[in-house]
C-alpha cells in the first residue's frame, strides 16, 4: 500500500513538474493571455507590490489579480466601480461595506473581472495575514490602477 502510495505520488510530483511554467515565466512574461480574441490580463500580487502597478487593458477583456504570496489579501475597488462592469457576476467578489471586495485570497489563489466601461479604477490590496507572525506587513495597504481604453 504505501508502495503504490509513493508511486502516486512520484507520478503527480512528474506530471507537475512537466506541465507547471518555469518560476521566472510568471514574473518576466508579458501577463496578457489570448483566448478566443478575448484578453485575459493577470496582475501579479507578490514581494508586497502589485505588477503592474497601472494596467492599460482593452474594455473586452477579463483582468484577474493572482496571490502569489503566502499571506492572505484581498482586492478592494469603491462600490461605484461595481457600476462600470459591463458583466454580471465578477468571479470571487462581492459588494461589501461600500466596497467591492474579493473574497480573502490565499497564496496562489485568483479574483477576477471582466468588461469594464472605459476609464481609470484605482484599487487596494491589502494584507489580511503575514507569513511570518508579528511582521510589519500586517494590515499593509497597496495601491494599483486599471485603465481601460
């Protein structure tokens, strides 16, 4: 039994090894993605910064901000920005105490929107938990910036 245990394992250790990107791909690629002639632009949590900190994305289009940190977050944009989404049902946020708010991210884990009307959306992230106990970063607040044309 554990024999074929540890074979399971070793085959999904390979398999991942095989299909995940490089660790560098995620960070120096462009984070604009193709799929059926719509765009799919990721911003990229990490190091206690957003990148790119203003995104120019196109108004048909889905933007999702991806955690690649061990702490736990969450995007934040004013409520009226809910009003400027052309689809219904963002993935992963909610209307909130006057913001729209994802749900707590945690590492590796993605909120996203799609279709904004054009114009310039500022938004937040902020650190809800930190890696490491009683660091600095706790309750931490970044800044970053949609426009969409």
């Amino acid at each position: 039994m554990i024999s074929r245990s540890r074979t399971l394992l070793g085959l999904a250790a390979v398999a991942f090894a095989l299909l995940a990107p490089p660790a560098s791909s995620f960070a120096e690629k462009a984070s604009v993605h193709d799929h059926s002639g719509l765009d799919h632009h990721t911003i990229r949590i990490r190091e206690r910064r957003v990148t790119p900190e203003r995104a120019e994305v196109p108004e048909v289009g889905t933007v999702a901000w991806v955690n690649y940190t061990p702490e736990v977050l969450v995007v934040s944009f004013d409520e009226s920005v809910a009003d400027q989404l052309v689809c219904t049902g963002p993935s992963n946020f909610t209307l909130s105490g006057g913001r729209l708010v994802s749900k707590p991210l945690r590492a590796n884990e993605f909120a996203s929107v799609c279709h904004f009307k054009p114009g310039t959306y500022s938004y937040e992230v902020k650190m809800l938990t930190i890696a490491h106990s009683g660091g600095p970063d706790l309750g931490r607040t970044v800044t970053g910036q949609l426009v969409v044309k």
